[in-house]
C-alpha cells in the first residue's frame, strides 16, 4: 500500500499559539520615529486650533494657554517626575525610550509651525484628525516599548499599589482636567478637544490588543 507523505500546513498566526516575531533595534528605532513624528503632528494641530487632549499633554496644552509659555518645555518638564516611576515599574530601556520620545515630541511640536502654516482648519474636523493622529503614534510607540510618560505610568503605579484600575485613574484625571479647562477655554473648545481624545483613546482601545499583533 502507498504511503502518502504528510504535508505540515503552515502555522495560523491567529490560532492557539501565533507565531512569535521579535523586532530588531532597527524596527524599534524606524518605529519610535514613525510615532514621534505623527503625535508632534497631532499636537500641533491642537495647538494651532487651541484644544487640548487627555492625560499629561492635555496638563502641558493646558498650563501653556494659561500661562503663554512654550508647549514643548512644560510637557518636557512636566514628564520628569515619572521617569522614575518608569524605571522602577517598565524597566530602564522602556524609561530611556520614553524619554527620548517625550524629548523628540516637544521639540518638533515646536518646530512644525515653521514648516507648516494652518492658514485655516475647521476646529471639529482639526480635533478628530488631531486625535486619529496621536493615536495611531501611540500605538507606534507602545508596540515598539516606548510611550508619552505622564499620567499612564503613574496609573500603573497605583493599581499596583492600591487595586484601583489604571483606567478609572485616567478618567478620573481626565474628568478633572477637562473640568478645569473650562476657566481657560471657551466650552465649545472644550467641547472640540472632548471629541477628539474621545476617537484618540477609542483609536488605541480598539488597536491595542496583544492578540492582533505578535510581534516583540
């Protein structure tokens, strides 16, 4: 009787065990740029329109209307106290990429308007693309062990330590610091800058899933 050779079907990367593809310092470094580059394009749009968005940059936008100062320094400064945090909780290649990034951000979100002029821009349609932006950078960034520091660490750190959940922590903040943007911002900016971190975090929320992506 004829055997029949047995012919191994290749491996379904969506079944019970994907298959595990590590990146190389090229694909880190090529994928940190890609997300430095379109989130400092994102805020800039914000920046041009007067929005703000969520988590420390929303702190950074906000202290910057308030206050005339650069955007680019005090999200800089405004990073620093978590680099520690980071190195304790994420590890120190996470920390030094985080603040490379943090760095790269607030001196191109600087530098863009003087390559870029926004001559007009309907603020709704400046806010969701804003967010679609700075969201598809973060995703760049997390898939290639790098964040924007801020608020995200410190919610990690909490949860560790007391059990409440990093999101709750986030929306707390978030809640807050839109509050107070209402004594800087008139409500229909407020309004503008809502929707957009609302399609940034839905961005992230719906693409953030380890099961769809199996690279390391």
């Amino acid at each position: 009787m004829k055997k029949t050779k047995k012919i191994n079907k290749p491996q379904n990367i969506h079944g019970d065990r994907p298959l595990s593809v590590r990146h190389n310092l090229i694909d880190n470094i090529q994928g940190q740029i890609f997300g430095i580059i379109i989130i400092s394009f994102g805020m800039s749009i914000l920046h041009s329109l007067g929005l703000i968005t969520g988590q420390t940059a929303g702190l950074a936008f906000l202290i910057t209307y308030a206050t005339g100062t650069s955007f680019g320094i005090v999200f800089f400064l405004i990073n620093i106290p978590f680099y520690l945090l980071a190195a304790m909780r994420l590890g120190f290649a996470f920390t030094i990429n985080t603040l490379m990034a943090v760095t790269l951000i607030s001196i191109f979100t600087g530098l863009l308007p003087s390559f870029i002029s926004y001559n007009y821009f309907n603020p709704l349609v400046g806010s969701v693309l804003a967010g679609l932006c700075i969201g598809i950078g973060l995703l760049g960034l997390f898939r290639h062990k790098s964040s924007c520091g801020g608020i995200g660490i410190l919610a990690i750190y909490i949860q560790e330590k007391t059990g409440l959940k990093a999101g709750w922590f986030q929306l707390a903040f978030d809640l807050v610091l839109f509050s107070s943007s209402l004594f800087f911002l008139k409500p229909q900016l407020v309004l503008y800058s809502l929707i957009g971190a609302a399609v940034l975090n839905f961005l992230v929320a719906w693409n953030h899933r380890k099961e769809w992506y199996v690279a390391k």
